[in-house]
C-alpha cells in the first residue's frame, strides 16, 4: 500500500551528521506525491587536511553506511539517494560502481550517488570537457578529477575551495561560489559541476546556467533528478536547473 502523503514515491537519503544541505536543498525540488526520508551516518566534526584524518574520515563514512541504510529501509523506502561526497568517487569508475551494486544489494532497491549520477546528467548534455568546483582539500579533489577522467571526460579546470572541516562546507556563502564558477568558466568547457553534497550550490548553479549559457549541474540536483527518473517519475521542475527542466 502507498503512503498517504508518498503516494507515488518514497525516496531515502543518506547523509553524513554534520550535513545540513542535501535535505533543504532536495526539499525544494520535491514533486507532489513524492517524498525524502533522511537517515545519518555518524562522523566527527574536525579538520580534514591532514592525511590521517582524511583517512579515518573516509573509513567512518564507509563503515557507516551500512548500518544507516538498514536503518532508513524500515520505513519501506523505493529508492536511496547516497547523498555523500569523495566516497561515491573514491578509487575511480569501477569502485564507484561496486560501491553503488554493493549498496543496492543491502538496501534491496536502487541507489543513486554523486559520482554515477553527475556522469548521467553529463551524458544526457553530450558535455565533455568541464569544469569542476569542489569544498575539498587538495587530497579529495585528487579522487575527483581521476574518476572523470577515467569516465572520459576532459577537466579542463578544477577548483577545490579547501574547507577544514565537514561543517564549514555548508557555510561557504553564495557569492564564493558565484566568483568561482565566473572563474572556472570558458568558451573551452561545456558544463561546470558543483561537488559536494554539504556545499549550497544549487539555486546558485541553477542562476549560473542563464549567466553562462551553459549546463551548471550541482550534486544534489542531479542525484534527485537520477532518483526520480530511476524510479519512473518524469516530472519536469522548474526554477532549479535545466537538467530538472529537459530531461
């Protein structure tokens, strides 16, 4: 039986503690009869620039995702939005899409992350050389940069903005990321992407695509329009972004 409020669709998402974007921001894109249910994998908020603490970072978020996908499926979910950052790029295309298979496995239903779902909404743009901001340290950006090149595509630029700590990310204010994506753009690229589920980059990206007269895709935008799509929703929602609007 179909929930009364989720009557259509009842898709999860799974974010780390200290996130305060990928909810708001889907939240805005929802389309009638369809609902997000959000779950939490517990991390530690302290700086991340140095090797070891990336390190464990990583290895927190991995160990617990598994246990927040139990947790969330309770509720009977149709879909899962992994709504994590370097984890969904870490070790390249065929990590990212064992990770993916291994997680939809758990969760007994289909999975849509950052990594998989940006090379989707890429493709569906025929875009190929990009432009990249992320809220990362040099080491992640690193991990980023290597999963798109092996998913053939040409990064032209990328720029990591370097916040010290997972909290930080979600208070980056709007006008940075306006002045980066000006500063990452070029008549050599075809699309930009914003990375990084705790950055709020998407009502930004949606206004850079009228600036730039080009695909702007921010992470969280793409992975509901993926989740929506995988599940048979073609609804089309305007005011955030052409992927939302076109395909």
């Amino acid at each position: 039986m179909p929930d009364t409020l989720g009557y259509r669709k009842r898709i999860g998402l799974v974010v780390p503690s200290t996130n305060t974007t990928v909810q708001p921001e889907t939240d805005a894109l929802r389309v009638p009869g369809v609902t997000c249910h959000t779950g939490r994998v517990t991390i530690k908020e302290r700086p991340l620039n140095t090797e070891e603490a990336f390190y464990e970072h990583m290895q927190m978020m991995r160990d617990g995702m598994g246990t927040a996908i139990d947790q969330i499926m309770t509720a009977g979910l149709d879909h899962l939005i992994m709504g994590i950052a370097l984890e969904s790029f870490w070790g390249g295309v065929a990590a990212a899409d064992k990770l993916q298979a291994d997680l939809a496995q758990r969760a007994g239903i289909g999975i849509s992350m950052g990594s998989t779902a940006s090379v989707a909404a890429l493709n569906r743009f025929g875009s190929k050389k990009i432009a990249i901001l992320t809220p990362h340290q040099p080491r992640g950006d690193e991990m980023v940069r290597a999963y798109f090149v092996e998913a053939g595509f040409d990064v032209v630029r990328l720029k990591g903005l370097k916040c010290t700590t997972p909290r930080l990310i979600a208070q980056v204010p709007s006008q940075d990321i306006r002045n980066a994506l000006l500063e990452l753009d070029g008549d050599d690229i075809d699309a930009l992407l914003t990375l990084g589920t705790a950055l709020p980059a998407a009502r930004v990206s949606a206004e850079a695509e009228r600036w730039l007269g080009k695909p702007v895709l921010a992470v969280n935008v793409v992975s509901y329009w993926h989740a929506i799509r995988e599940c048979g929703v073609e609804d089309r929602v305007l005011g955030h972004g052409r992927i939302l609007e076109e395909f």
